[in-house]
C-alpha cells in the first residue's frame, strides 16, 4: 500500500439469493482487514429496508421486491444516492488506510413483472465500481443453503430451475452494467463449505485492482 496516496476501491458484489454474498464478504474483509486495509461493507438491502421501516411500506428485506416497482424504483435510486455520500466520505473516516468498500447487492431481481436490473445506469453511475464481483455456486446447493436459512424467506428463488436462469441472467445483467463505467467482471464460485476461500478468492482480486 502507497504512503503517499489514500485508495479507495468500490467493489460490487452480487449473485442469486442464497448464494453466499454476504457470507463469503465477511471471509473477504477479514482477510484484507488482516493486511492492513480499511473494509466497508454496504448492503443495499440493509439501506433499502431502512428506507422501508422508516415510511412504514414494508417490514422485512425479502418483501421489497415484492412491492410496486415503482416503488422499489424510487426506494433504489434513492438508496444510491445515500451510497454515493457514505462512499464519499470514507477516505477521511479511516484516514492514511487503503479503503475497500464492498456492495453487497444484486445484479438483477426477480420481481412479479420480470427480471429487473439491480444496477440500472443511474445506479452504478452512483457506485462507480472498480470490478463487479459475481458470486455463483452449483444450483442445487444454492437451493440447499435458502432451505437451511431460516432468518430468510427467499421462496421466490427457491427452485433449482430458476436459480439456473437467475444465475445465467445475472452474468448478463453484470455485463451490462459494467459496460456503463469501465468495470472489470469477476466470476467468483463458492463452492460447498468453503465460504473461507471463496472470501480469499475475493480479497486476491481486490488487491489486484
Ligand atoms: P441474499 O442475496 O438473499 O442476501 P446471500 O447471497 O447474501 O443471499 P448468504 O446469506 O450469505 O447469501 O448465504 C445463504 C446461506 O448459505 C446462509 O445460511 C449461509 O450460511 C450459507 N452459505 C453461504 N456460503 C456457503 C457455502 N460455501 N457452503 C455452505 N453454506 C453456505
Ligand atoms: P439482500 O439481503 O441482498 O437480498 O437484499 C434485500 C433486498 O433488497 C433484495 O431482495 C432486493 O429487493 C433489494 N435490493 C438489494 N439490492 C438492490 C438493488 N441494487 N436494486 C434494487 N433492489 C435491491
Ligand atoms: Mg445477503
């Protein structure tokens, strides 16, 4: 890491429901915390359902795309807009560190009028990610780990056929929104019970970039 210039790296993070984001990000930010690096984990649904209880429209994170798309438009940009200002504000929060910030979100959301983009041009104009990270696994152990997960409800999802188109379509969907901003993309695989390397896999490709 440079002594002379903060870095601050923006890495998207997405994936079908279940596959693992957030589990193999918390592997990721020990791994760079461990070699000196500042990490930020952001969770767009985390800001979404902040936004959400605040106004009363829903209780839970898997009822958001449940709602009106309209709805989830507004509450999507929005969300972008208060990412772009914590971003923003980091470097001078950790000051004199290399800064990683991950967005754990999704490329694409299954909503009741289709496939509809997590990462739409006003969005990750906002983000401005380095690399978008695609987090994929074998379908049928994606089913296994949303079944196992009870803090979850992510029956949508739940079937090894969709989780095949979704996982299909979230390449695409990531291809285009890094065509929008100059962005690399990464496939990364968690593999059954090995969340940890999948966490190193990640780390290794932040540094590189
Ligand atoms: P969502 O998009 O719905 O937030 P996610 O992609 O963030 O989902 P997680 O919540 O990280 O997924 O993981 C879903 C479940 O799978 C959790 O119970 C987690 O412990 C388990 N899990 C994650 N990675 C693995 C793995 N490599 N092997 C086995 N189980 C895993
Ligand atoms: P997660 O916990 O990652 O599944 O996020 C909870 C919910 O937030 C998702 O099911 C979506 O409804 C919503 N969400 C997350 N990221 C985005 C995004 N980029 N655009 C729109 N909705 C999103
Ligand atoms: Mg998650």
């Amino acid at each position: 890491m440079s002594d002379m210039v903060q870095g601050l790296k923006v890495v998207v993070v997405v994936g079908v429901a279940g596959v693992g984001k957030s589990t193999v990000l918390s592997h990721a930010r020990s791994a760079l915390e461990s070699e000196g690096y500042a990490v930020e984990t952001l969770n767009y649904g985390d800001f979404m359902l902040r936004y959400v209880i605040d106004r009363g429209i829903a209780a839970s994170r898997d009822e958001i795309r449940r709602l009106p798309l309209s709805e989830q438009r507004g509450i999507q940009a929005a969300v972008a807009r208060e990412l772009r200002d914590y971003i923003e504000g980091l470097p001078a929060k950790h000051p004199g560190k290399d800064v990683v910030v991950f967005v754990d979100t999704h490329a694409t959301i299954k909503t009741a009028t289709g496939f509809w983009p997590g990462l739409p041009e006003h969005v990750v104009k906002e983000l401005r990610p380095d690399t978008i990270v695609v987090v994929e696994a074998d379908p049928t152990s994606v089913v296994g780990r949303q079944s196992r997960d009870q803090s979850r409800y992510r029956r949508d999802y739940a079937d090894v056929e969709v989780v095949k188109e979704t996982m299909s379509l979230v390449r695409m969907f990531s291809v285009a929104s890094a065509t929008l901003v100059g962005a690399s993309v990464n496939i990364v695989k968690n593999e059954e019970g090995e969340a940890e390397n999948a966490g190193r896999a990640v780390a290794e490709i932040v540094k590189g970039i």
